[in-house]
C-alpha cells in the first residue's frame, strides 16, 4: 500500500510575542485488505508579554484518526487473517473452479469463495478445517473502524513579583474521544443468517491545575531555586456500548437498520488527585550540583485511610573537568558524576474504585437485577516506585568521543495486580498489593565524531542496555501464562514442560519427569538406575518447570551512522538484542501432530518415521494432541536480533537555487523504514515483546519507503 504524509510548519511574532502553527495529514494504506490508517493533526502555539513583568500563553492541538482493520487482528479467531493464511493447507484455493479449472463467478459475475463446505456439482468436498469460513470473503463484507479523537489546550500566566520571586499558573484539559464500530455481515462467519452490529462510545476528559511559586537568587557563587507547589488532577470517563442483530438492509452501519437489541449498557468512572510538593535545587560554581523535593498526593481511588503518600527525592552531580587539578589534564574536556534516588506513586489499575465491592444491574427475567462484579479492596494503598541511578558523562580528545556510563535501579513496592482467585468466590480476581520488585541495569552510550575535515563529517553512535529483573517480597507463588511468579526469581523465567528429545523407538515425544513436593514447588523425579531425571511420554504424568532460560536479552542496544559531504546527508539505524529466548507460537502452531487441513512449518519434514530415526521432532498421528505440547520449552527459540530499522538520504540544495526559487531552503529526501530483521527464524520478529512470547497473530511493522520535499520560506 501507499503512505503519504504532508507537513506544514509557520512561525511568527514580533518583540511582545510569538506565534507558531503546525499541521500534518497521514494517509497510509495497509498489506492487509481494508485495513489502514487516516491521522489529521495541528498544533498553534502563543506567547504574550503583557508587561515587564506579567506573561501569558497557550496552546491548542487537536489530532483526528481513524484506524480500519479486521477486528480478529490479534486474536485467537478462526478467522484472523494471519493465523488463517498460515494455519490452512496450500492446497486450497480461494475461490472455487469449475471441472475445467476455471473460477465460478455468482449471477452478478463475481467470483465465488470456497468455504469448504464441498460443492459436489464441481466434484469438490468439504476441507476439514474452517467448514464455513474464509478470512479474505469475512475481511471483504465486514466493516470495522475505530476513531480517535483528541483535544488538548494548555494555558499560563506567569507574573514576577519582584526580583527573583514568581508565581505561575499552569492549566491543561485533554479530550479524548473513542468511537470503535463493528459489523459482522449476515452472509458468512459467527453472525449469519442476521448480520451483528456493536458500538464502543468513550469520552475521556482531564484537567489539569497547578500554582507554582518560586523563588531563584544567586548569591555570589551559591545559585539556588526553590519552588513551592499545588497540584489537582481530575479525570472522567463516560462509556456506551451496544450490541444488535438482525439487519434490514446491506451496507447500512448503524443501530437504526438493527432490529434486535441484544445488549446496552454505559457507565461513567471519576478520580481524583491532589498533590502538594516543595522543590529545591542549589548549585555551587556550577560545579557542585543538588536537589531535593517531596511531594503528598491523595487520590480518591483509595479508602481514607490509606488515601495519602508522601513521597521523596535528592540528587546531585559534580561537574570533575571544572576543578583545579583537572585543568593540566588535556585530553579531557567533559566529566560528570551524577546520582539520585526518587520516589514516585502509582495508583493506576485502570479502575477509578479498586477499593470498593460494587455491584452492576442486570436483567433477570426482564427485570432489573444486582449482579456482584467487583470483590474490592478496602486496604489498598500507593504502589511505591524508587528510582536510583548513578552515572558517568565524559568527553574526550577535544569531545572526538562523547559518552556516559549509567546504572540504573528501580525497585516496586506494594505492587498494585488484580490476583486470579478461585471462580467459588463469585469473581476471578481480586485488586491487591501483591508484593515486591526491582529492575535494574547498565546503560551505554558513546559516539564518535570520527571525521570531520573540509566538507565530509561522520559521525558514530553506540547504545547498549542490560536488565536485571527479581521479585523480592510475593506472599504465594502463582503462574501467569508461561512464567511462574515466585520470591527470588525474575518474573521472565520460563516455566513450561520439559522435554527430552523424542524416542527414537516410538517416535514419542518425551518430558522430563517432574513432581511438585510439599511446599509446592517442582522438584526432579530421579532415575534410579541411571541417575539421571526421569522420562515420561505422558505430558500429564509431570510437571512444569523452570527451564532456566529467560525472555531478557543479555544486550539490547543500536548503532547509528551520520554522513555529510556538502548538501548530502546519508543517516542509518541499526538496532539489536543479543541473548534471551521467546515461546515461538507463530512456529509451533505450524508444528502440530497432523491435523488435515492445516499447513506445516518445512521442518516437519525432520518428523519421525521409523525405529531408530534420531530427531527432535515427533511422529505424525492425525489428531494426536499428546504429541505436541506448546506450553514446551521445545519451542523455546533464541531471541536475538539484529534489524536495519532505518536509512535516509537526502539532499539540501545550495543558495543559488533556493535564491533563483525565492526559498530559504530546499530539501529532498528518500527514506526508508523495517527495511531487514535478521532473526533466528524466518518470520519471528522478537523486537517488541520483552515477555518473550510475541503474538504470531497481528500486524508486523511496516516496510516504508518514503520520498520527501521539505521547502522553507
């Protein structure tokens, strides 16, 4: 598909003010039919001195899109179109052909689709997999779109009282508005013979109001700024939603052309917080550097009780290169040491009355009814975040290298989770303060102006990132897809079944045998004739386990390029991970026992056949489940990486034709974006999904290439 963006930037103002407006249109089509996506947006900017000492501003933006897709995008439907293009045999067409070859089309002359359900005058049978289904007829006759809306406008006046004293007022309001409508067409798929149609209505608003009064001084050498603050946050969110079968007429999206109201429902959700902080920073020389603050939030997400966190912080930095005895030391123009420890509060779990058992209205018998939906939490409390870093900033060789060494460690308590429990209690989840949890890591930078002689400059720059992860404080253990949540270990480990190779006498899958002991844990059942773990071709004779492999990469980091010579500028960014496995479910969703129908990955060619074959893959046996687990560390793939995520050329013409075309400055360009993904497996992209298991059911990152004009007047 096609992507076209414009752009528009203008600037202005004179000695009292400023002004700036920019706009921008994307238009981009998608690879999958009726699929893509619209985005209008502008920005105005202003700024007024009203007086010497008084000045006021604002700003307004609005950005408008619109996304369409197919609605089983990223979800386990039969009919979402990758698991359906990857999952059906090769060997089914997708429109039906006559005895001679030839695609049949209807009475109006289009073609027709084969839904497998068989068609005997043409001496076709039914396919044995997705009977009454085809994700490319579905994508054609369904409609689904999703519109996002949002305002934001940002107000201040500043007013300096006197000399180093001033009070500011900040104000912002962001409205956002959700409009998600589907429709499932009454010819094919879950909604036929009626047609289904359902809406999602959101408004979200916030408001934003903060004082800030400060006061800032030198004091010969001493430079200090103190700020003094109150800030209130309010958020609403109204919600309508509706669902109706049983259409009137085709290609008529709305309630009106539905007859049967199926369902119907809304709501609106407030919160509320309230925060006052003080600020200080103080610098001495500007060579000694330190900060402190605190701040008290209360949010009304919380009971009374526990409505109120304070939380603190303090850094500092010394600026090394500034001192006496640096002063002899050539080679070094840039070092900084840098640290601080800081305190933020979470009270999110997307819902603004965690704390409350509430209950909703239904209907029983038609009439009205109380239905128990949230369990509650009257002892909730702030999720507590600390931050703590230290890092290092040089520059070397008159800055020919420039860089920082940082380490990094933040550590969660009181983590805010909605904890699975027993269906016994009426619910599945209760909200709670579940326990501890750190991260922590180095992060690496440097970059070298390599070359810069006459009209050539190049420049190189390196990132490389660690993460470190460990649950510190967990009341129980509990499992949460493929990882086992336990004190002591990272919430990363994969805990899957393990397995053995395959028999080669039998052609069995084999797992290692586990069993869990007293305080629940799994523990090795020991051979006693070989000393070695037990082996069971029975997935349900053991246990999972942790496989002591982790989704977190050992290096995740990029390498960038910048090269001029005069108007050309050629720039490239190459990023990768190094180390960390994922749960291939794109790969073992292909490497099922035999099921008809369905597609294989070409490595099941490497399946067992006979006595003595030695493979790591299972014999075929249609419909045979216990051959193939997926929930295996057999599909356990190496996680690295490396992608070209994008290259760039261009070209900024000179004065003489910028002057000859009454332009400050002409610039084109061609750019390109995933332009190559190097992995352990073709068609496994392990970039975005630090869980270690990516979905092989949605949307990849766009290939683009881009050719650009950018003119200034």
């Amino acid at each position: 598909g096609y992507r076209t963006n414009y752009n528009v930037n203008i600037s202005g103002g004179g000695d009292d003010h400023t002004v700036f407006f920019s706009a921008s249109y994307l238009d981009e089509e998608s690879y999958v039919v009726t699929s893509g996506f619209d985005r209008l947006t502008a920005r105005l900017n202003a700024d007024f001195d009203v007086s010497d000492n008084i000045k006021i501003g604002g700003s307004a933006n609005i950005t408008l899109s619109e996304a369409r897709g197919p609605s089983s995008a990223g979800s386990g439907s039969i009919v979402n179109p990758f698991s359906f293009a990857r999952g059906i045999g090769s060997i089914y067409p997708v429109y039906v052909n006559d005895l001679n070859g030839d695609i049949v089309l209807d009475d109006f002359g289009n073609p027709v689709f084969d839904n497998g359900e068989g068609y005997a005058e043409f001496n076709i049978g039914s396919r044995p997999v997705n009977q009454g289904r085809h994700a490319l007829q579905e994508l054609l006759l369904n409609n689904e779109s999703d519109r996002d809306n949002t305002y934001g406008f940002r107000f201040y006046g500043e007013w300096e009282i006197f000399d180093g004293l001033s009070f500011k007022l900040n104000y912002g309001r962001d409205i956002n508005e959700l409009f998600e409508r589907e429709y499932e067409n009454a010819i094919i798929g879950d909604a036929q013979p009626d047609g289904r149609l359902s809406e999602d209505r959101a408004r979200r608003e916030i408001e934003n109001f903060n004082q800030l009064l400060t006061y800032q001084k030198s004091f010969g050498d001493h430079n200090v700024d103190i700020t003094a603050g109150h800030e209130s946050y309010d958020r609403s969110i109204s919600s309508l939603n509706g669902l109706a079968t049983v259409q009137a007429a085709n290609g008529i999206y709305e309630f009106a052309n539905f007859s049967n109201i199926v369902d119907l429902g809304g709501a609106t959700f407030d919160k509320g917080i309230e925060g006052y902080f003080l600020r200080t920073n103080y610098n001495y020389k500007n060579k000694y550097y330190l900060s402190a603050s605190a701040r008290r939030d209360g949010s009304s997400v919380f009971q009374t009780d526990s409505r109120w966190g304070t939380f603190y912080s303090v850094g500092g930095s010394w600026r090394i290169d500034q001192e006496n005895f640096m002063q002899d030391v050539s080679f070094i123009n840039k070092l900084k040491v840098r640290a601080s420890y800081g305190e933020v509060g979470n009270d999110d779990l997307f819902d603004s009355y965690l704390s409350q058992a509430r209950f909703s209205i239904t209907s029983n018998a038609g009439a009205p009814a109380l239905l128990f939906t949230d369990i509650g939490n009257a002892a909730l409390q702030w999720e507590t975040i600390e931050n703590f870093d230290v890092a290092l900033e040089f520059g070397l060789f008159n800055n020919f290298l420039e860089g920082s060494i940082e380490y990094y460690k933040k550590n969660s308590s009181d983590l805010l989770y909605n904890l699975p429990i027993s269906p016994s209690n009426g619910l599945n989840q209760v909200p709670v303060n579940l326990g501890d949890m750190y991260n922590s890591g180095f992060e690496f930078a440097l970059t070298g102006h390599l070359v810069n002689r006459n009209d050539f400059r190049w420049d190189m720059t390196l990132q490389a990132s660690t993460f470190k992860n460990e649950i510190t404080s967990l009341p129980d253990p509990f499992i949460n897809g493929s990882k086992r949540w336990v004190e002591g270990r990272s919430r990363f480990d994969f805990f899957l079944l393990r397995t053995a190779g395959v028999d080669p006498e039998t052609g069995d899958q084999l797992f290692l045998l586990y069993e869990q002991n007293e305080d629940g844990e799994s523990v090795p059942v020991i051979d006693e004739t070989t000393g070695e773990i037990a082996t069971t071709n029975d997935w349900e004779e053991t246990e999972r386990a942790y496989t002591g492999d982790s989704s977190i990469p050992d290096l995740l980091g990029s390498v960038s390029n910048s090269f001029s010579y005069k108007g050309f500028n050629l720039n490239f960014l190459i990023t990768y991970g190094i180390g960390g496995k994922v749960l291939d479910n794109g790969y073992s969703s292909m490497m099922h026992s035999g099921t008809y129908g369905r597609s294989f990955h070409p490595d099941i060619l490497n399946a067992w056949r006979a006595p003595g074959d030695v493979t790591s893959v299972p014999r075929l046996e249609n419909g045979n489940v216990d051959l193939v687990r997926t929930q295996s560390e057999r599909f356990l793939t190496d996680a690295s990486f490396w992608a070209l995520r994008n290259v760039s050329f261009s070209y900024n013409f000179g004065d003489s034709v910028t002057n000859t075309l009454g332009l400050d400055a002409l610039r084109v360009s061609i750019t390109g974006e995933n332009l190559y993904l190097k992995s352990k497996r073709k068609g496994l992209d392990p970039q975005y999904n630090l869980a270690g298991t990516p979905s092989a059911n949605d949307f990849s990152p766009s290939r683009i290439v881009s050719l650009g004009l950018n003119l200034s007047f």
